[in-house]
C-alpha cells in the first residue's frame, strides 16, 4: 500500500473511476443486448439512437476505443434495417 498523501487520494480516485466505468459499460451492454433481441422494426428503430448515444458516450469517455464503437453501431444498425427487409 502507498504511503504518500496523493497516492492514497490516486488510488481512492482510481476505484471510483473504475466503479463508475464499469457500471456504464455493463448497462450499455445490456442495452445492446436487448436491442437485438428486439423482433419489431419499430421498436428497433426508436432504440437505436439512444444505444448508439450510449456507445458514444463510452467512446469519448475512453471506456471503449472509437474503432470499437464505430463497429457495435455499424452492426447494430444493419441488424435493425434488416428487420425492415424481413417484415
């Protein structure tokens, strides 16, 4: 364990953090999941800008890396008009 003052503060500082980032990825996460598991175009459709928002916002956090979220968004994207195609 540190001894210095401001390292103790960093490591108080870093578990937060970690807590915080944590909990914004798995509720994300979840999101994601239950915007795939969505059957109905319109549903999917009003979903999709409040998930991707969420990615987004990972991203510029640093959570994620922006390739990272420029894919889950591509994917989800396609998935959803692909219910368009099937309906």
């Amino acid at each position: 364990m540190a001894n210095h003052k401001a390292t103790k503060k960093d490591v108080r500082q870093a578990t937060k953090r970690r807590d915080r980032n944590r909990y914004y990825g798995k509720t994300t996460r979840n999101a994601i999941r239950e915007l795939r598991d969505v059957k109905a175009k319109k549903e999917a459709g009003e979903k999709l800008p409040e998930v991707s928002s969420m990615i987004d916002k990972l991203a510029k956090k640093g959570i994620i890396h922006k390739n990272k979220a420029a894919n889950l968004k591509r994917k989800l994207a396609r998935k959803v008009n692909g219910l368009a195609a099937a309906k």
